[in-house]
C-alpha cells in the first residue's frame, strides 16, 4: 500500500461498501424541478442593474400629472390671469375656509360667468391635486396647450 495506508481508517475495508439500492421508491420520478436558467441582471430585484432598471421605470411613469389630458395652473394671480384671458378651463378648485380676498372672489366670479364647475375642496385635497405645489387656497384645471407643428408654421 502506499504512503500512508497504515494510518487507521485510510483505507475503506473489502465487504463494508454498500451495494447498489434496488429501487428509490419514485424519489427520483417526483424530485423538484429545476428553476430554470438565471434572469438577467436587469430582472433581479436585488442586483444592481434590477434597482437602476426599476428606478427608470419608476421615473418614466411621471407622478406630478393627475392625468394626461389635463393640467393645473396653481396661485392666485395665475389663476386669475388664465380667467381673464379667457384660456379654456374645466375646473376651480378651492379650498375650505381660504382667505377671500379680492383677488379670490374674482376668480370666482369669472369662473361662475364662464360657466366652469367650482368645487371647494379640503387643503389636503387642494395639496394632492397640486402635488404640494404653491396652490395658495386655489388652482384651475386646463387641458393641455395644443402645440403647432413646426411644418404648419
């Protein structure tokens, strides 16, 4: 024998080894299945390029717009400019108990003749439509600008 055979339990004795199983009983047949080959980078949620790819989807779904067909003119005096401007409006918010000074009371009645919904509405709400903006108590639902191509010009 060679090297260092005579070190006690080196050597596995003739008639200790095991004989083939006879069957596996369908262990075998009923096994787990594998997962399937490893997602790229992009599609693991805890790899480095899964965060970079999620944070771009994230980005591109936008969060300030409440919809796509409209958009918000926040302030007092801004507001009051779109009304006197005659720019198209859907909606005037207002929220609860603002301060009604000159400027908000012709607002108000600007959009009463102009025939635009006026809806008082709670700060909070007031603050989610304007996504925390500087609404100061009132903001003007418009559609969005319809810009020219640059062929028709």
């Amino acid at each position: 024998m060679a090297g260092n055979s005579q070190r006690r339990g080196a050597v596995r004795k003739a008639g200790t080894k095991k004989g083939p199983t006879v069957g596996s009983g369908g262990v075998r047949r009923r096994g787990l299945e594998g997962k399937g080959a490893t997602p790229p980078a992009r599609e693991r949620p805890h790899h480095p390029a899964g965060k970079r790819a999620a944070k771009a989807a994230r980005s591109a779904q936008g969060r300030h717009k409440k919809t796509d067909e409209t958009e918000i003119v926040l302030g007092r005096n801004a507001v009051l400019e779109c009304l006197r401007a005659g720019a198209p409006a859907t909606a005037l918010y207002v929220a609860l108990g603002a301060d009604a000074d000159e400027k908000l009371t012709e607002s108000v009645q600007l959009a009463a003749d102009k025939g635009i919904s006026i809806l008082e509405v709670p700060k909070h709400d007031l603050d989610r439509i304007a996504a925390n903006g500087m609404h100061q108590g009132i903001a003007l639902q418009v559609p969005p600008y319809n810009y020219a191509h640059p062929d028709d010009l």
